[in-house]
C-alpha cells in the first residue's frame, strides 16, 4: 500500500481488514518545506506520532509544532492540516480509530499529483 508523490510518500499498514475496523495506521514522509494535505477534517480520533523532523499542524485554526517523539490527539472532527516547514525531511505515522481513513488514500494520491508540493517556507 506504499505510494510515493512529489517529495511525499505514505504507506497505509495496516489497514481496516487487517484489523477487523478497529484502527489504521500509516506511515508519511514529506521532504522539506514541503506541504502536505491541506485542512480537513475526519469521523474518526486521529493520533500522529512524529518519527523524525518537526511536523507542524494547523488544529481548529491554532498553529502547532511537533518535534521528533511528539505525540498528537487529534478528536473526531476538528479540523487539522500538515505540512514540514523544517529544513529536514519529517516522518510521522498515523493512527485512525476506527479504521476507514485509508480507503481515501487514491483521493490523497489524487491531490498530490494534481497539487504539486510548495515550498511553505520555515525558520
């Protein structure tokens, strides 16, 4: 389920049938000063766990950064938004509970090649 786009990457393991619906994780990339997936929002709680670089996040308007080991919750229905505005690539992984968020992954793959990253700038 790996898919690489423009300097972003994402990996859906594993997935809703592998977990009988109860969560899905995935994994990301996304280069430097690179954006990612612009606001919205989910049905289900969200949690972002930072592997490497900063990640920053736009919940509910309020702007906030992750660092390497952070860990963030994010509700059913806030809205939220990601990019890497740092000057190393940013690893995160996902965590959708319940599952279902990776069925939107060819909507994601979708908007990446129709978006092409933009440099969103940084420190």
């Amino acid at each position: 389920h790996a898919v690489e786009v423009r300097g972003r990457q994402l990996a859906a393991v594993p997935d809703a049938a592998e977990t009988g619906g109860r969560y899905s994780i995935s994994e990301w990339w996304l280069e430097p000063r690179t954006s990612g997936v612009g606001t919205h929002s989910h049905d289900d709680d969200h949690i972002f766990y930072v592997l490497a670089g900063t990640l920053s996040l736009l919940i509910n308007g309020e702007p906030a950064e992750a660092p390497r080991g952070s860990c963030v919750l994010i509700p059913s229905g806030d809205e939220h938004a990601f990019d890497n505005r740092g000057p190393m690539p940013c690893g995160f992984i996902t965590v959708h509970a319940p599952a279902g968020s990776e069925q939107k992954m060819p909507d994601i793959v979708a908007c990446f090649v129709n978006d092409p990253p933009h440099d969103v700038g940084g420190p």
